[in-house]
C-alpha cells in the first residue's frame, strides 16, 4: 500500500511540478498542498488521469485559523475505487479571496461548497446556486468561524403573544457567565461566603 502511494506521490510530484507545494503520506493517505489559482487543473487532471482515477469526490472541509496570514484553508478530500487510494488537496488563502468552483468537474460539489459558504463565509466563483443550505435565510455570521460566539448572536423561539416564531438577540443573565473552578471539595466561592456569613452570625 505505501509501496503505491509513494509511486502516485512521484508521479503527481513529476506531472504537476511547479503547481504543488509540498506532498505528504501519512495514515495511508496522500496529502498535497498546492496553491488556489491552481486547484481546477489539480483536481481535473486527478480526476482524468489513467494513473490516478480519483473519480469521486468525498467532501470539501473548511478551516479556520485566525492568526495565520492566510486564515482559512480548504481540504478537498478525493477517493480513487479502481486503486483503493484517498487524496487530499490542500489549499490556503485570505479572509476575501473568492475560491473556484469544482462544480463543473464534479457535481456534488454544489451542496458541499453551500456548506463551507454558510459556515464560514468563503465564496465560490461560477457557483450555480451559492446560499446558506443549514442555517436559516436570515442568519447572521458563519457558526464555524474561530471568532463566532458560541451562543451565536439572535435566538429562536416561538412567540405566545405573536403567536409565531421570532428572532430576539441572545440575552445572557451575568450570574451564569461568571464560572468558579474551585475543587469541588472545598467548594465554590459563594458556598463559601454563606458559610462564613453563617459562622459570623452564630459569632455574634
């Protein structure tokens, strides 16, 4: 199997030398990082060539790094049948660039690039259909970015008095965002205060 892999690493290297950036093998899995103007012919030529057959597309995975300078990456994730191999690409940009669509090369893409543009905001080009396909029409921000609160910004709930289901900012009662660490052995802060509160009663 690795015998296989390092011989489809060599010849992709040979094929596509200067649109490939590194390659690795690791879990029996072939990972290249190539750079985003490129990704059409990457992914075109391993779909079409006879020694590579990566014919089917298993799922595009975003990333989000927010220190890096190139915050977000895309991981496109292909499996070739008639050779029992997996494939990763791997590509990096900035926050505004515009990704193209594979699309045209491999149709289930429309749902899988839908995902990445409604959880992290990355937008593709010549997409057919670009626009949030899990969150609702009028969501605000992309859930999976680093810099999302985990509470998200409006709730949802159904309105007796309206008699429909509304939108209203998160609301967060201070008392619950102040968490005590404490062993629960020695127990919490305000334990503590009502005890002590308790034992200067008897005191007096």
């Amino acid at each position: 199997m690795i015998e296989n892999l390092k011989k489809l690493e060599k010849f992709i290297n040979s094929e596509l030398t200067s649109k490939i950036q590194s390659s690795l093998i690791n879990n029996n899995e072939l990972s290249i990082e190539i750079d985003e103007q490129y990704l059409i012919e990457v992914i075109q030529f391993l779909k079409s060539n006879d020694k590579c057959k990566f014919r089917q597309l298993i799922d595009i995975a975003g990333v989000d790094y927010p220190d890096a300078e190139k915050r977000f990456q895309l991981v496109y994730l292909l499996l070739s049948h008639e050779n029992n191999n997996r494939i990763k690409i791997i590509i990096k940009f900035e926050i505004n660039q515009i990704i193209n669509s594979i699309t045209k090369i491999f149709p289930s893409a429309n749902w899988m690039e839908r995902e990445v543009f409604d959880m992290y905001g990355i937008k593709f080009k010549n997409h057919p259909d670009l626009r949030r396909i899990l969150t609702d029409y009028g969501f605000k921000g992309h859930p999976l970015r680093k810099d999302f609160p985990l509470t998200g910004f409006n709730e949802v709930r159904y309105s007796e008095k309206e008699k429909k289901v509304i939108y209203e900012p998160v609301k967060l009662e201070q008392n619950y965002r102040n968490f005590d660490f404490e062993s629960p052995w020695e127990g919490t802060n305000y334990i503590k205060d009502l005890k002590n509160k308790g034992a200067n009663g008897k005191k007096n």
